[in-house]
C-alpha cells in the first residue's frame, strides 16, 4: 500500500473589517442640536438680514450707498443671504452653504471695519462661528453633493 500524504486545505482569509466610514455619525442629541442651529441661522438670515435689502428699507439702502457700491449691490448681498438661507435648512447643501456665508460674513466683517468704523464687526463674527461649526459637523455632504453633480459625466 502506498502511504498517503494528508490532505491540506488552505483557510480563505479572513474578512477584513470595513473601512471606517468617512464621517463619524454624529450622536442624536448633536444631530438635533446642529439641525436646530441650522434652522435659527436661516431664519435670522433670511427675516432681519436678507429681509431689510430685498425690500430696499431705507436704512439697508443708506447703509449700501455708505459703502459706495449702490442698490445693485444691497439686492445682491440680500440674494446672496436668502439662498444661503435656504440652502442652509437643505441637507445635501447645509455644508457648502455655511462654507459661502462664512465667505460673506468675512466680507462683512471687513465692511464693518473699514467703512463703518467697527461699529458692528462682532455682528458678522458671531455669525460666522455657528455657520463653522455646522460647515465642520456637515462635511460629509460636500462629497454627497460632489457625488450628485459628477453623476453621469463619466
């Protein structure tokens, strides 16, 4: 008889985990708590920011042909405040519209300091804080809305 040699049997290799994903989920009281941000920026700059421009209140007007650039530019920046508004409450738009408002809070700051004397700069500065924290807490959704705008041009 002839001797056998045992058989070998190779394991397949084990599973590897997943890769981590690429935002950590937020807890649900924070998620609650960011959402809930989100809502009271948008409607502070949406009524009494953005409201006073697109109607031409007499004092936005008077404030704008202080900074030189006229009604053109009050009506932009009041666009400019309602669309990041809204864009702020939208989930696949809530990053990159806090990212762009924290661009016109910058604007405004620096408005404030050289046209007005200061006399408001904190205004924009206060603003700009939240809007980081929820451009830093909905990152995750720039590459979601990358991934919306580059679909089917492959």
């Amino acid at each position: 008889m002839a001797p056998t040699t045992p058989v070998t049997t190779v394991a397949p290799a084990p599973a590897t985990a997943p890769a981590a994903p690429i935002a950590r989920r937020l807890s649900r009281r924070a998620d609650i708590t960011v959402r809930t941000l989100q809502i009271v920026l948008a409607l502070f700059l949406a009524i009494p920011s953005a409201g006073p421009k697109l109607v031409g209140h007499a004092f936005a007007a008077e404030s704008f042909d202080r900074i030189g650039f006229g009604d053109w530019f009050m009506y932009l920046v009041g666009a400019l405040e309602l669309a990041g508004a809204v864009a702020l409450v939208i989930p696949v738009l809530s990053g990159v519209s806090a990212l762009a408002l924290i661009g016109l809070m910058a604007g405004a700051f620096i408005t404030q300091m050289t046209v007005f004397d200061g006399q408001n700069a904190l205004t924009p500065l206060i603003i700009a804080v939240p809007l980081a924290v929820i451009a830093r807490t909905r990152r995750h959704h720039n590459a979601q809305l990358v991934a919306l705008m580059t679909r089917g041009r492959a």
